[in-house]
C-alpha cells in the first residue's frame, strides 16, 4: 500500500515562493521587495552589533542546555513585557499582566488561537482587510471563525469609517484583531484620535482585541509605536498582545517572540496562564532558548539596550528615507501624486495599489519582485537602486 498515493501537491506559501523565484532569477539587476526583511545598503539582512555582544556574552556564561519551562525564560517574559506595556505600568505593578515565551510572533498568534478555540468557544475573530497572509490561515486551521473588517478602500486609503461601520455590527464579545502599528501589508496606520474611537467600539460591543505588535520601534519609535497597545492594556480589563522580535532585534531565524495577556485580576492572570502553558506543551513543548536569552541579555544591560536603541532608531531612519527617496525619484516620472501615500505609511510595507498584471509585468520586464497583492517591502530597498525602480514603476504605470 502506497500510503502517501493520497496526498495531494499543494503550492507553497506564496511570498516564500517569491524569495525561491528571485533567487533563480539570473538577471543581475533583479530587486527583491517581497518577503518582510529589513536590508543595509549591501543587500544583507545583518546580525544587529548588540545582538553580537549579547551573543559573545552568552556564549562565555551559559551553563546549561536544559529545558527552559513552559512560559519561558523569565527574565525575558518580564523585561519584554515592560518593553511594550511601559516599565512602571499599572498592568505590571499589579500583576495583571504577564508574557508567555513563543517561536516568533506567529507562534504567539497561535497560542493565541488555540486559546481561543479551546477556551473561549464559539467566539469569531475579525481581521482587517487587507492582512498579513498568515492571520487568516492560521485562525482558520485553529478551528475558528474568520470574518473581516475592511481598512483600505478601493482609492487605496485608509478608511476608518468603513472599519468603526462593520466593527459597530461585529457580534457581542468576538475577537478583534487590530494591529498595533506598521500595518501588514499596507503601511497605514490608524491615528491617536482613531485609536480612540475603536476602542469606543471594542468597550461599547466587549470585544477582546488581540493586538499584533510585530514592529515595535519600525513606525514612529520604541515608545511612541506602543502608544495604543498602551492605552488599550490600561483601559479595558482584558487584552491579548503578540510580539514578536524578528524585526526590532533582527532574530528572525532565532524565533523569538510572546504572547502578553493582561487580564483584570493575578487570579484569572494564572487561570489563563496554566491554559496557556497546558496549549504550548502540545504545541512545541517548550519555546526555543537562544533568541530570547539575547533579548534577555540586551534589555537587562544599560550599555546594550542603548546600542540596541540607537540601532532600532537608524533602520527605522533608514526606511523613511528609503521612502522620501522613492518619491523624488518618481517625481520626474509624473507619479509623486499617484505615490504620496509612500510618505505617509509607516514600517516596512508599502500597499503600491498595483494590479496583480502590474505586479506580474514589473517582475517579467524588470526583474521587480513584489507580492501579488501590490505590497512592497520598502525595508529590502538600496539607496543607489531608487531611480531603477522608479524607471520599473513608471514603465508599468504610465
Ligand atoms: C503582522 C505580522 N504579524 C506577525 C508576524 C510574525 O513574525 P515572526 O513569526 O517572524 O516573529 C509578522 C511577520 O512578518 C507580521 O508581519
């Protein structure tokens, strides 16, 4: 019996199937801004300096390479929960909040899901739309119900009435999935006073928003792009956050990342934390060591978070550099008004509003790689290659 003669030949994730296609493009002049890594001007996704010296001071003091627990390393679950929730906040003094250790920010949305699915039944969840690939796959395969919400329209702007609209009607006490700041796949970021009128909405229908922190410090800054996770952790009772640190810490490969529950008493706090626990050990057991022992290390020394700081600071200066340089180079071409939107979206991502025949063209004509759905990752440009993709984008747009 041919046991495996069942099983079908499915396509492969389609972003990573962009970054196998690039590869084994031979054109010299070939650019690839699909899949979500920030790039130096070499074109090398580099191994952050303080992560470097954690890692150089890891080596030289790690004992042990035994199993850590269930929620983790510790003093990494407490220092990155007062990286996001602010180190005095009044989550954390009354212990109302506390991390969960995951492989990344997707295996925190995960652990998120199933905790949904298990303990909190019947409930759906609603994501915005556009999203990143993954939230719709991965709550979907947790059991769960996915709706959405909409965010761009078809101007490609952000359209926030249409988002209150629909979250306005979203049954009493769903899951609501917001993301924190740098919106995957468009860039566009609600505003403060929007902020506050979606958490009307959440408060007014008891929603319980999971929050996705994926880009802590690639918007507007460490502090200022926790500014709503803050404000919702502080004003309702209960709140889901996932963080991750593959792209502020550049740990990508290291997995490294946890599930923040902030919950309205230590009691429940525990409740959900043992659920939590019980949810990972059949999920991967324990989470990986290394990744988060650097960030650990990092947070922990004075002299390396600052460095860290300091380098945070230059790639998210470098990204909106990246994208002030991609509109003057446009700008000859007729397209800075068609393109404006780059100035004002913020992180890695730039929603282009592209057709996917636009999409298609730009990668056969130019060698352009983007993601079907017209997202550019601005954070994989070179300085010295703006003018080329501005000639690409001009030649499918004019
Ligand atoms: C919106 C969003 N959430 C979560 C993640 C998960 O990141 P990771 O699992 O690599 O930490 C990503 C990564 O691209 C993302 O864009």
């Amino acid at each position: 019996m041919m046991h495996f003669s069942q099983v079908v030949l499915v396509p492969g994730d389609p972003i990573l199937g962009l970054m196998e296609a690039f590869r084994a493009d031979p054109r010299p002049g070939k650019l690839d801004l699909g899949v979500g890594v920030y790039k130096d001007p070499q074109g090398i996704t580099p191994v952050l300096a303080s992560v470097k010296q954690a890692e150089r001071r890891l080596l030289a003091s790690e004992t042990s390479k035994s199993y850590i627990g269930g929620h983790g390393d510790p003093l990494f679950a407490q220092r990155l929960t007062q990286l996001v929730l602010a180190t005095d906040s009044p989550l954390i003094a009354t212990q109302r909040a506390a991390a969960t250790q995951t492989p990344g920010g997707t295996g925190a949305l995960r652990l998120a899901a199933d905790f949904i699915g298990h303990c909190l039944p019947g409930k759906g969840i609603w994501l915005s739309d556009p999203t990143w690939p993954i939230h719709q796959t991965l709550f979907a395969e947790a059991g769960l119900a996915v709706n959405h919400y909409p965010y761009v329209n078809a101007d490609n702007c952000l359209d926030v009435e249409a988002l209150l609209e629909t979250l306005g009607r979203v049954p009493h006490g769903d899951v609501v999935l917001l993301h924190a700041c740098c919106h995957n796949p468009s860039g566009f970021d609600l505003s403060q006073a929007d902020w506050r009128r979606v958490l009307a909405v959440v408060q007014a229908r008891e929603l319980l928003p999971l929050i996705d922190f994926a880009y802590q410090g690639f918007g507007d800054g460490l502090e200022a792009d926790a500014w709503a996770v803050r404000l919702f952790a502080e004003t309702l009772p209960e709140v889901l956050i996932t963080s991750s640190c593959s792209k502020n810490f550049g740990l990508y490969r290291e997995r490294t990342g946890a599930l923040i529950v902030c919950a309205s008493s230590l009691e429940r706090l525990s409740a959900v934390r043992s659920q939590l626990a019980l949810i990972a050990r059949n999920l991967w057991s324990t989470p990986p060591a290394h990744g988060a022992a650097v960030v650990a290390q990092i947070l922990e020394d004075v002299e390396l978070k600052n460095l860290w700081i300091t380098e945070v600071d230059a790639m998210r200066q470098r990204i909106a550099a990246l994208r002030l340089g991609l509109l003057e180079a446009l700008a000859p071409h007729g397209l800075a008004e068609r393109f404006a939107h780059l100035a004002t979206q913020r992180g890695m991502f730039s929603y282009t509003g592209l057709s996917p025949a636009q999409v298609l063209r730009l990668r056969e004509d130019s060698g352009v790689y983007l993601v079907g759905d017209g997202r550019a990752n601005v954070a994989g440009l070179a300085e010295a290659r703006l003018g080329d993709l501005a000639r690409a984008l001009a030649q499918v747009c004019n």
